[in-house]
C-alpha cells in the first residue's frame, strides 16, 4: 500500500490527499458496478479544490454525462455534500442556486472524506440521478476497502 502523503500542519491545502491508486480504486469501483447493473457512465474523480485527477468514459455513454460527472464531482468537492442537497433545494423552490457557475444540482456526486476530512469529490453520470449517486457511492466504498 503507498503511504499516505502528509502536509504540514500551516499548509491551506488538506492534509491528506488522493493519489493515483485512490483514484484508480474509484474509477475502478464505480465501474465495475456500471457494468454489473449494465448502465453507460461516465465517471469523474476531483481533488479537495474540485479539479480532475481521474475520469472514464464507458463505451455508449452519452458525450454529455462527460460534462455532468466533472460538474459533480466538482461541486461535491468544494460544497463537501452529496450533490443530491442542491437537486433538494432546488426542488424545494430555492432557485438562488441556480447563478452559480460551474455547478451541478444534479444527485450523483458525493465527497470523499477521509479520517473526517474532504479530499475530494466522485462525480457520476448516464442514469437515473439515483442510479448516478449508487455508482459514486460503490466508487467510494472500492476506495474505503483499499484504505483498510
């Protein structure tokens, strides 16, 4: 197992980190649930800042869940909450959020946290909203299993 990358206690950044095989684990989690329930996805890892570190595309998945998992796992992210939050706000008449750039009100992106702490963020698209946040959630637990 790679040791865990620390930082230094002043640092703004969080202490703890995703590497490539957290990533991989992720991806590789979300997928092979995707594939067991025979769904097309695409599927974004973000860093605690909401940027990029891992995506996969499935054969047949549509071009824009592209765009809609990365908006995901961004917004899960930087908000460190379950997409699925804003999806009720929004349902509830809470239109605000709407001029938010970059967002996604969407359930199917939700934050990683790790020892208490926001890493980052798995973002999921191509099914039912639900189907999106089941997928992300199987891509997190591929990754708790590996941390143990």
């Amino acid at each position: 197992m790679t040791p865990r990358r620390e930082r230094p206690q002043h640092a703004m950044n969080p202490s703890r980190t995703l590497d490539e095989h957290d990533v991989a684990a992720c991806l590789a989690g979300a997928t092979a649930h995707a594939r067991q329930q025979q769904w097309k996805l695409s599927i974004a890892v973000a860093d605690a800042g909401g940027h990029l570190l891992g995506f996969v595309r499935q054969d047949g998945a549509s071009p824009l869940s592209a765009q809609i998992a990365l908006a995901k796992a961004h917004t899960a992210a930087l908000s460190r909450r379950e997409t699925r939050f804003f999806e009720e706000l929004l349902a509830a008449g809470r239109s605000g959020f709407l001029s938010v750039s970059g967002m996604s009100l969407l359930e199917g992106g939700i934050p990683i946290v790790l020892g208490g702490e926001c890493v980052g963020g798995i973002g999921v698209s191509g099914a039912t909203s639900p189907q999106d946040a089941e997928a992300a959630t199987s891509g997190l637990a591929a990754l708790l299993e590996r941390q143990r």
